[in-house]
C-alpha cells in the first residue's frame, strides 16, 4: 500500500524535502490511516507533521472521547496536536448555511489557521476514492459543469490529498495491521446529509451489482476529465489575451469581432472569466448569467444586462463592456440621530432601532446578548449623539482591548461584502467613532465590562414586522 501512495505522491508532486505538513486528523479511519502515512513517508522524505483535530461540539460527550483520542494519539506518535473547539451549529445559523457545508468551511479555517502560524508549506487531508466517487455523484446530480466532474483534486493549491488513491475498505484494512484503533462518527450513518445517502445506498448498489471497480472506474473517469478541464482552461487565457481588453480598472471590453472566432465551448469559459474577475465573486454566477452576456452580443449598441455583484454588462460598438454599476446615492444613509431611550424609525431602511438603558447592578454579565441584531454597550463611555448612517471615508472600528483599529473598508474587504452591499449596512456612530457595524460587530472600546455602571442595549428590528431580525 506505501509503494502504491509513495507512487501517487511522487506523480503529483504532492511533497518535497523540508515541508512542513498540516494534517487534518479527526480520530476516523480516514485521518489516522493519512498520520501514519506521513509518518512512515519521514523515513523518505524530510518533513515534519502538525496535527489539527477541530471538535464541531455537535455530538456531546462522543466528540470530546474523539479529540482525547487523537491528542493521545499524536502524543504516543510525539506530533504535536492543535486542537479547535467550534460551535458549528450555531455558526452555520449565522453564516446562513448548512450544518454539512459550515462544518467543512471551519475545518478548512483551522487548517489555514494552524498553516499560517506553524510556518507550513502544506495541508494534507484524508479524502480517498470512496469520498471522490460520492462528490462525483453529487456534483452530477445536483448540476455542474465540467470542472465539478472532475471531482476532488489529488493538489489543491496548498492541499494535498495522500490517500485519494485508496479505497475506504483499503484505508480500513490498513489501519487494522496498524492495530491502534480509531474512532466512528455516528453521524456518518445518517440518512440526513446528502453524502450518507450516496454512501450507504447508491455506492454499494453500483459496487455490488453493476461493478466491483465502479468506484476505481469513476475516479479514473475524473481524472481524465481534470486533464480535459486543463487543457481548456489554457486554451480560454489564451483566448482571452486576443479579445479582451482592460479598460480600466475593474472594467473589461471583449472585441466581438475576435471573440467570434472562438469555439463557442472557449466562448462561454471565456465569458465567465471576464464575470468573473469583474464581480470579484464566482459562486452565484451561472449559465444563466453567462448566457445573458453572449445573447448580448448580438444586440443593438446600448443595450445593457444586470448581472450578480453589480455587474453590468454593456453592448457597444466594440462589443460588450463587463463593469461594476455605480453606487446609487440614494440608497445612502443620511446621519440620523437616535431617540436614547427609545425608538428611532428609519423608513428608508425599514427598521425601528430600540435603545434601553439598563443598570448594570441589576444585570447578570453571562447574559450579554449573542445575538446579531441585539447587542449591549457600555453607556458610561458614550460621550455625544448616538448616530445612524452609511459608512464615510475613514471610518474605523476599535478591535481589540488594545485599542487597535481596522478601517471599515478593510473589515467589509475581509468579510467579503459585495463593495455594492457595503454602502446599505447602517453603522451605529458615537460621534466620528463607529461602535456598531449593524449585523455583524462592535466595537471593542465600547464593551460592558465589571465597572460599567449603565448599560445601553441596542435591538435593531424591521418595522413592519415590530421584531427582531436575529
């Protein structure tokens, strides 16, 4: 089995001397089989290895068993071991998600967390052909293009992906000889999440009474279809240098009479480039979007398409220019002073935002509000006018105990708000100072600490409902 991955490594060119892995180890079959591949790859290569074990706190006792096993683990092995304890529910309510794809993102967080403060070079996950064969199935049915087809790739950027060579039942036999055990995630055996239906009832269908290697035969149609997506990827950027022009910056001009000599395959990857780069965004944008671009093509000059991320798409006599639509003013908040106590109507907005002035003596600090749209300030530090109103050049927050400040662009940068959503968040103001960024955070020199004597409490709410947006 390690010729087998040593062979799969060295094709992809997955590790070199002097690397520095991040291991993403969660105590299943999967991560323990991937720790002591990269153990037994030290007598190889020069590497080191840092586990990163992420608790979702979604299974209660069961998952703190798993990370106390994969800490003993490391330890025995003398890994170190990063351990991330995250509220993945809670965040997948918040980050509007689902419980699936938020636990995904916040183990990928960890990683690149631990990535940037250990100095590493690379992060090695456990993903193996079962795990691509059901993203291929997924990713068929639901509806993709065909880079979705291509599946789990064996190098992604900084990832990479030792195991994508084995099957499951290989992995598990491979553990066994090693006779250290592992843990089972119970939640694997749930009907709930679309990838355990793909597991538990379709995979073993297609293995046992179609194909004994339909898994191998699906992951080596995958890679045949990577190597297909490459190629046309270089074909679309040398397309693109011959029709498509910067205007300026965040503008681009695509020359008709070129693009016209395109295979119309190279048109639409084209196409989406150029929507792509222009929106700063790739996720919501689909051959719906691609399509309105391409039928512009042959309409009148002056003609124009709205697009995602505020794009617009123009036919002129060129051919068609991708650009950002300008912010509209009016949809601007003018500073709009607040009724302490009380309610403060912003009918442009459709919110009523109450303000409550409480004694902190009669308060229980642990039930400071979690919630997005309700947040508690201490009132002895607020010194003028609390104001509401859209963002100004050089408005900043406060970000730490420290007094640290971050500009408010820099922060919506980070969040990754669309630059024309950025204008519509209503900032909470004492003064100049921005204390609250509505919906998302305060500032930290305004927050209730033992020796606040009165504590504002600020609940913003949609009017015409009279309740709370959280």
């Amino acid at each position: 089995m390690m010729k087998k991955i040593e062979q799969f490594i060295e094709k992809n060119h997955m590790i070199d001397n002097g690397d520095r892995i991040i291991a993403g180890i969660s105590g299943g079959a999967d991560s323990v089989c991937l720790l002591f591949v990269l153990l037994e790859l030290q007598r190889t290569y020069d590497i080191e290895i840092i586990a990163v074990h992420v608790n979702h706190g979604i299974r209660g006792q069961d998952a703190l068993a798993d990370e106390q096993f994969t800490v003993d683990l490391c330890k025995k092995q003398n890994i170190k071991c990063v351990v991330f304890r995250k509220e993945v529910e809670l965040i997948a309510k918040k980050r509007k998600q689902s419980v699936e794809e938020a636990g995904r993102d916040v183990r990928r967080e960890a990683f690149f967390e631990v990535l940037k403060e250990e100095h590493g070079t690379k992060i090695a996950t456990a993903h193996h052909q079962n795990d691509n064969a059901e993203t291929f199935l997924m990713n068929l049915v639901r509806g993709t293009g065909l880079k979705g087809l291509g599946g789990i790739r064996p190098v992604n950027g900084k990832v990479i992906r030792p195991l994508l060579c084995m099957t499951r039942s290989e992995i598990e036999k491979f553990v066994r000889n090693k006779q250290c055990g592992w843990c089972t995630d119970e939640t694997n055996n749930e009907q709930e999440y679309t990838r355990n239906k793909i597991r538990h009832s379709v995979l073993p269908v297609l293995e046992q009474q179609m194909n004994l290697h339909a898994i191998q035969h699906m992951n080596e149609t995958m890679e045949q279809l990577r190597q297909v997506w490459d190629y046309m990827e270089m074909q679309a950027e040398v397309a693109m240098e011959s029709c498509v022009e910067q205007t300026q910056e965040g503008e681009l001009q695509i020359n008709k009479e070129d693009y016209e000599q395109l295979h119309e395959v190279v048109q639409s990857m084209v196409l989406k480039k150029c929507l792509s780069e222009v929106a700063g965004e790739q996720r919501n944008l689909t051959s719906a979007h691609i399509e309105a671009i391409a039928q512009l093509m042959n309409k009148q000059c002056g003609k124009s398409r709205n697009l995602p991320y505020a794009v617009e798409a123009i036919r002129n006599y060129k051919g068609i220019l991708l650009r950002r639509r300008k912010q509209d003013k009016k949809q601007d908040m003018e500073a709009l002073i607040l009724n302490v106590p009380g309610k403060t109507v912003i009918p442009q907005k459709n919110l009523i935002i109450k303000c409550v002035i409480r004694n902190a003596d009669e308060m229980i600090m642990d039930e400071i509000p979690q919630k997005i749209y309700t947040k508690w300030f201490d009132y002895d530090i607020i010194k003028g006018n609390l104001t509401v109103r859209s963002r100004q050049t050089g408005d900043y927050i406060v970000i730490d105990k420290m007094g640290r400040k971050q500009k408010i662009k820099s922060y919506f940068v980070n969040e990754k708000i669309p630059a024309d959503q950025r204008n519509l968040i209503p900032l909470i103001c004492d003064g100049e100072k921005v204390i609250w960024i509505v919906g998302y955070r305060m500032s930290s020199a305004c927050q209730v600490v033992k020796t606040t004597k009165k504590i504002l409490e600020i609940t913003v709410m949609e009017e015409k409902e009279n309740v709370r947006k959280d």
